[in-house]
C-alpha cells in the first residue's frame, strides 16, 4: 500500500506555528506552499536574506548563521515545529568556499536547532544522498559509513550527527533528488535541464551518477505523516527508480518534445576534478518504510513509458509522443498518480515563480 491510496485529505494538525527553513531550495519551496495551504497564516518560511525577490506572505528573511538573528525570529513567532531544510547545495560554491559551506550547512543548522530545542519544538532534518561518494555500487542503507567525495556531503554529515546529537527525538531524512518546482525556474534538477533545452543549448550529465529522485508531491505527504506519528533517527529517502542524471536528461528531453541533439552525456572522469562528482549513490529506504508502515514514494516518473531502456531512447518518438513543456509540469513536476492528493495551490506556486 502506498500514500496514493491512502491519501492525506485531512491530516491531523502538527504542533502550529510551523517554519520551513530553506524555501529558496526546491524541497522547502514545495512544502512551505504545501502546508500553507493546509493551515494557513500559521505556517512561515524562511530564506537567506540575500535571497530578495522570493517574498510573500508568510515569507520571513533570516541568515541561518546569525545566531542573534534566528533567536529574535523565533521569539517573535513562537514556532513548535520545525522543518529544516535549508543550507547550500551548490558544489561548486562549497568546494570554492569551505567556510561558506560550514557556516550555512552546519552553523545555520546548530543555530536552528538550538532554538527548537529552547522552544521545545519538533524537529525534522533533511540531509542528501551525498553523504556517500557512490564508491560502492549504491543501494546505501543507514548503517554504510559515509564517505563524501564533496565539501557539501561532508558538511552534510556533519549537520546530521550535531542534530541528532543534540535531538534524539529528531527525524533526520536523507533524500535524493527532489523533483518539483523551484521559485526562481533554476534551482531544481528538472529546472536546469529544461532551461538549457529552451535556450537551444546543450546540456551535458553523466552516465555514471546514479541517484533516487522522488517527487515533491510524495515527499510533502510524507512530511505530513512523520508530523503525524512522528519517528526519530536517521532514514533514507530516496525513491523507488534509479536513474542517472543522463537518464533524467532523457526524460525531460523527451517529455518535454525538445530537440534530442541537445543532450549529450559522458562519464564523470571527463568531467574534470572541480567539483568532484559522486558516482552510485542510490539509497535503500526499507528503514522508512518499515517504520511508517507504507512505502511513501511513487517511482519518478510515475509512468513506465517514460523510464529510458538506451542511451537513444530519448530519440524514439513518434507523432502522437511528441512532448511538450505541458507535459513536463503534468508528468515531471507534478505526480500524475497523486489525485486525492492535497496540493497546494498550482497556480500560486507557478506565478510565485519571479524568474523565467
């Protein structure tokens, strides 16, 4: 049995207010909207403070590293649950910048879980798949060592062992790609390659980088259930379909009908050292399925049809196949399989979005 069967129409309430940290990011954007819609003024989110053109109501403005400036936040609001997914996902940026990386992905992470902690709130955590290099075929559960081959992934690690050091009764989850949209129309996965396909411009992944994306749509329903019947320690959350990122290149390429010459793949040794790529980081989730009860990801895409069998797949199309950018939002963005799903408001998401 899975969530789409036993959809979250009517959730029981989390401990309000709520904030979600990292609403620049993809995971935070979807589920700030997601739970806004569900309870309204009672539920924030939170950027960085150079991150200007994302406003709106309920959006707060806070740098995660100014400790004074998180206290007065949440002293002013009261908050009892917190989802923290904010931090800096650009590799380039952390190999460039170790302090940067430190100070936004573990800093802002003590300075957050501090104040939950004062403030006696729920706490769920989102880590990354690449905490593992992908040395070791994948298929990763909890108990494999991780072995970061970038500065991100070994900061991550470092955040999930100061939360649950500091709260065992935390719910850390280690995800894969998110597949949803972003706020600016470049932050997610799906963002990108779609943006260079538009632009007539090619757009090179690799072969050998293997993750287990999962949709927006299954992760806030998943969100929703632990703030039910909350779980602590460490799980994955990776979905069922493993996919490299050329493979994901082929799927919004065809989708999305644009022209299959675009995309071009090569293996991450061609890719030069900077920033280090990480290779199969595929994740085993039994351990969150086990403790919820439920497998909580669809396979992304939904659709078998759109799962690539070559490296020529995204070229084999026939007239009534032809894909476009409308597809991509119904197949790609969104969870064709999810109908009693509580979305949150498509159309406030998709005008929310400031850049094109």
């Amino acid at each position: 049995m899975n969530l789409v069967e036993t959809p979250l129409n009517a959730p029981s309430r989390p401990q309000l207010p709520m904030l979600v940290t990292g609403i620049a990011g993809v995971p935070g954007y979807n589920a700030f909207h997601f739970f806004r819609d569900l309870y309204g003024d009672q539920v924030f989110g939170m950027r960085q403070t150079s991150m200007w053109p994302l406003a709106g109501d309920g959006v707060l403005a806070c740098d995660s590293d100014d400790p004074k400036a998180v206290a007065r936040v949440w002293d002013q609001y009261q908050f009892k649950t917190l989802l923290n997914f904010g931090g800096c996902c650009r590799l380039k940026s952390c190999e460039s910048d170790h302090a940067m990386a430190h100070r936004v992905n573990v800093t802002g992470t003590e300075n957050m879980i501090a104040e939950a902690t004062r403030h006696d709130a729920q706490i769920i955590q989102l880590s990354v798949d690449l905490v593992f290099g992908g040395r070791d075929g994948g298929d990763y559960d909890e108990v494999d060592l991780p072995d970061p081959v970038t500065v991100y992934g070994a900061k991550m690690v470092e955040a999930e062992q100061l939360v649950l050091g500091q709260r065992p009764d935390a719910c850390v989850l280690r995800i894969s790609l998110p597949m949803g949209i972003s706020f600016n129309a470049h932050a997610g996965a799906i963002d990108w390659i779609a943006s260079r396909f538009k632009k007539d411009k090619p757009a090179t992944l690799f072969f050998d980088e293997v993750r287990t994306p999962t949709y927006t749509d299954c992760m806030n329903q998943l969100f929703a259930k632990l703030l039910e019947n909350p779980i602590n320690g460490l799980y994955h959350a990776g979905g069922p379909r493993k996919l490299s990122l050329f493979e994901i290149g082929q799927i919004v390429n065809r989708v999305g009908g644009y022209n299959p010459d675009l995309l071009q793949g090569c293996p991450r040794i061609e890719a030069g050292p900077m920033p280090p790529r990480a290779g199969d980081v595929t994740m085993n989730s039994s351990k969150l399925q086990a403790a919820i009860g439920i497998d909580p990801f669809d396979p992304w895409p939904l659709l078998d049809e759109f799962a690539p069998d070559g490296d020529d797949w995204h070229y084999e199309r026939s007239d009534d196949s032809i894909g476009s950018e409308d597809q991509v939002e119904r197949l790609l963005y969104q969870n064709p399989g999810n109908p009693g799903l509580v979305p949150p408001n498509r159309q406030q998401l998709w005008g929310d979005r400031r850049f094109h």
